[in-house]
C-alpha cells in the first residue's frame, strides 16, 4: 500500500486483488483486482473523497458519474455508487461510525473503491 501524510491528513491508497462470491463459477469465488483509496482526519468528507476520485479519472481519461446508493459500510446520504458508461464500478462516501468504533478509528474516514477491470 502507499499513502501519504499532508497537513496531518493520511491518505491511504491501495490496489489488489479481491476475492468475492461468484455462483458462475466452480469454487463460487473470482479474483478480481480493485483500488481503494482511505482519507482519514478529522474532516473528512464524501466531497474530499469525490475530489480524489475526480482527479484520479480525469487523469485517466475516463468520464464517470455517481448516482445515490447504499452500502452498510457507509453513511446513508453520504454514499454513491460510481458508474462508467452506465455501469457501476464502485462506491464513493464516508465510513460508518459504526464501522470506524469496530476498527477503533478515532477520526471520520471518506473512501473509494473501483474495479480496476471494469474501467481498464
């Protein structure tokens, strides 16, 4: 993983492969390889996540959009589902206190993560 520390911020970006359930499939598993970005400090928010992701886009060249969705690992009203040519290939929001008190994170974390095949 990398990250980066500015002005107190920590910035942690990592990209791997996931295994996640797939019925298709005989052992019902596939890898599949993501990047997620982690931005923890004490005002962190959807919109700094979003201003990362942007960035990260932009520099690819590849238009996106988000629409409102739902994850439980995240705050409702602060989330959204990330879409390339309609289809959906992440999630962007801000963590869920109840997930930051599981992990014992004294700060607001705001996130991202994408399929890296599904954009490549």
């Amino acid at each position: 993983s990398k990250g980066q520390v500015l002005g107190g911020h920590r910035r942690i970006f990592e990209a791997g492969h996931v295994t996640v359930f797939d019925e298709k499939e005989e052992n019902r598993t596939r890898d599949v390889q993501k990047l997620a970005c982690a931005i923890i400090h004490a005002n962190a928010s959807f919109t700094e996540a979003k201003a990362a992701l942007d960035a990260l886009f932009l520099n690819l060249g590849i238009k996106h959009s988000i629409r409102e969705g739902k994850h439980e690992s995240f705050i409702d009203g602060r989330i959204g589902k990330i879409l390339v040519k309609n289809k959906q290939v992440g999630v962007v929001g801000e963590i869920h206190p109840k997930v930051l008190e599981t992990w014992k994170l004294e700060n607001p974390v705001s996130a991202f993560e994408i399929s890296l095949e599904d954009i490549i």
